[in-house]
C-alpha cells in the first residue's frame, strides 16, 4: 500500500502587481459618477468640479483591488 504525506503551508494575500487597481466615485445626491480610472487624480478632480458645479457634497468610492495568493516562503 502506498503511503501518503500532506505538507500544509502558510499562505499571504496581497496586491498583483500585474494588475492595477481601479477607483470610481459616485455621486450621492445623483446618478452622475466618474467613471473607472487605474489612478486617484482622475476621479478626484471630476468629484470636485461636480460638487462646484452642483453644490452635491456626499460622495461613494468604490476601489477595485486584484490581489494574488502565495505560498508564504515565496513571499
């Protein structure tokens, strides 16, 4: 009979690096939203001229990470 052997691992999570993330803001008070950008500037700018446009001052980001699970002694 054969026999079998388990090794378990400890495992990490963190951000890929292949992928960016990405981040849109939305508008509370209205539909409006700024669309999905891999950085901060964009979505940042369009929240301040909507709000200076509009008067609007709530706001929801959304941020869409991708992360990588590994096998910690690779980490």
């Amino acid at each position: 009979m054969a026999r079998t052997s388990y090794r378990y691992i400890d495992w990490t999570l963190g951000a890929d690096p292949a992928q960016p993330s990405h981040r849109r803001i939305e508008c509370a008070d209205c539909p409006a939203a700024s669309g999905d950008s891999p950085g901060q500037l964009g979505p940042d700018r369009w929240a301040l001229q909507h709000a200076g446009a509009t008067g609007h001052r709530g706001y929801r980001e959304t941020v869409i990470s991708h992360l990588r699970a590994t096998p910690a002694e690779d980490a």
